[in-house]
C-alpha cells in the first residue's frame, strides 16, 4: 500500500526546489548583463588619532577620490579617535575583512610584522627628502617590506608608507633639554622593543600602552611623559595633561597605509587599482601635511594653550643613541633594511 502522507510530502518538496531552481534561474539571468563595475562597495577606514592629523587628511583625500575615480561606486567612510579599536586590534581586524583599511604608526604593527622595529630607531633619516626617498613605493626598503608580507602571508597589504610629522618628548614634569634629563622618567612608548632599549639608553623606564590611554595615564602618574608627532599631541589635546614639550625631534613619523587582502580580493581588478594608486597619492600627503603640522600646530599652542615648548640641542641625544644602530639592527634582523636607509642618504 502506498502511504499517501510520503506522496504528499515528497510532492511538496519536488514543488519547492522547482521554485528555488526558477529563483536561481531568474537571479543569474539578471546579473548576467552586470558587471563587476555596476556593483557598489561600502568600506571602513579606521585610524585612532584625532583631528587635525595628517593620517585623517589623508584618509579624507583618499576617500574622496576613491569615490569620484568609481563613479561612487566606492564609498569609504572614516573611523578616527579609534572608534573601531586600538592599531593592533584594527590591524587584527583586517584579517577577517571587519576593517577594510588602517592607517597607522608601524610602531604598533611590529607584532605582525618585525621588520617594522627598524623604524623605531632614533635619529634614522637625514632629513625629509631622505625620508621621502625611503619611504616612497618605487624604494627598495618599501619593496622589501612589501616581500615580507608576502612571505609571512599576512592577510592584508601594505599599500604606502608616509610620513605624519617629527615626534618630541612631552612631559608633566618639566623640559627636557639633555638626555640625563630621562633618568628615571616613565614614558609612555609604542609596542616596540628596539624603541624600548633606546629609551632605555637615555636613564628612562618605558611603558607600552595604547595611543589611546596616553591622557589618562599621565594624568594618573602611571607615566609622566611620552613621544608623538606635535599633531597627535594636539588633537588629543595631551597638552592639557603635559604641557611641557622638549622639540627632541627623534623621529620622523613612519605610517602605513594598508588594506584587508579579504578586501582586495572581491574587487574588481580595476576598483583595486584606483585604490592602490590612490593610496600612493595619499601618503605624500601625509608627509607634506606632517611637516606643515609641526610648524603651525606648535606656534598655536605656545599662543593658546599655554604649552612651553623647549629647543633641544639633539647632537647629545644622537651622539647616545646612533652607535646602537648596528647593534640594534642585527638582534632584529633588519641590517639589511638598516643599509638600505643609508645608502639612500
């Protein structure tokens, strides 16, 4: 005897995979005369700096452009003051295509990539124009990181490196003129062991926190100074908290730009190409905008904001720090990296 109840059933489910096989059907046909470029993308962009900032002009004039050389197909929207996550949550983040771009110090991506600890090295460049060479996509050094992401298959892309303005020394207990200066001083460092031992150099105690807990730290006495860029020190408005602000002029800024490869890979070939010929652009922006920063920014808060600013004599703090560089260099593995800067001089 048939059982009528299996009948009914099995004709009922013949009857829905008839539909779904009509849906798919219609849904192919209808995407068949689109392409790739007809389709739209809403991508994040996150950064933790608060304006005014050279990474947020530059994430501005990237987003900006990437829209307008898509048709608006393209959309990116910016996540600053670290709305999304600290650099190496965010960076973290990229793997999984949560966060599309980051836009940071490569200080803070060193755990990901140690090739970076180099750029924690003091008194590394001659000057902005050697920076400019270093950094730029075409430079050798660039190329060897690029190589180095590639064989750590790290899921995301370094589309450019760039600059963001000098770092200084910001304290809340008084200029720093000489290197004796730090001896015993808590600073406030980024997440890089080579920074750590030249800091450690100058008498100081480093302690690695998130660019976001700065303020309160200092405010707490957790630390009582710490390094930036004149523009980061400015848009969180530190100066509240350190107004102390010794010109050491250490560093020059070196930021990524890097994208999710979870990204890249589903778009088309030619979004993917204005992306990362945009990405070039905006880099030199930031280099640019890091230096006008330093000048202008400075002289408003001297005006403004109380802040008492120090002219350093460097020639002490390089005389300490340079003969480490080789030294330096070798436990991390980045001698080579290390001449590549030299011979670009």
């Amino acid at each position: 005897m048939i059982n009528r109840s299996i009948v009914r059933s099995t004709g009922r489910v013949t009857a829905m995979m008839a539909v779904l096989m009509i849906a798919a059907g219609t849904l192919f046909a209808a995407g068949a005369g689109e392409t790739a470029e007809d389709q739209t993308f809403e991508l994040r962009l996150t950064t933790v700096v608060s304006p005014p900032h050279p990474w947020i002009d530059m994430a501005e004039y990237f987003a900006e452009e990437v829209s307008e050389r898509t048709d608006g197909n393209v959309s990116v929207r910016i996540y600053h003051s670290g709305a999304l996550g600290n650099d190496e949550a965010t960076i973290d983040e990229m793997r999984i295509g949560s966060v599309d771009f980051v836009i940071g110090g490569v200080s803070n991506a060193v755990s990901f990539l140690p090739e970076y600890q180099i750029t924690g090295f003091s008194y590394l460049f001659e000057d902005l124009d050697h920076f400019r060479r270093v950094t730029a996509n075409d430079s050798p050094f660039f190329q060897h990181l690029v190589q180095s992401h590639q064989e750590r298959n790290l899921p995301f892309q370094l589309l450019a490196l760039a600059g963001g303005g000098t770092r200084v020394t910001s304290t809340n207990l008084g200029p720093i003129t000489h290197p004796d200066d730090l001896q015993g001083v808590r600073i406030r460092l980024p997440g890089n062991p080579l920074e750590s031992r030249i800091w450690q150099e100058f008498g100081a105690l480093p302690t690695s926190l998130p660019w976001g807990e700065i303020y309160t730290a200092v405010q707490t006495g957790v630390v009582n100074a710490f390094e930036s860029t004149i523009s980061g020190y400015y848009g969180s408005r530190l100066f509240e908290v350190a107004p102390y602000q010794s010109l050491t002029n250490h560093q020059v800024m070196i930021s990524h730009f890097t994208a999710s490869e979870r990204t890249l890979d589903r778009l088309p070939a030619s979004y993917r190409e204005v992306i990362e010929e945009v990405a070039i652009e905006a880099g030199r922006i930031g280099t640019d905008r890091g230096a006008e920063y330093d000048q202008t920014l400075l002289a408003e808060m001297e005006a403004e904001h109380g802040v008492q600013v120090q002219h350093v004599d460097i020639e002490p703090f390089v005389q300490r720090v340079q003969p480490l560089h080789d030294e330096l260099a070798q436990q991390a593995g980045v001698t080579e990296l290390l001449q590549m800067v030299r011979d670009m001089q």
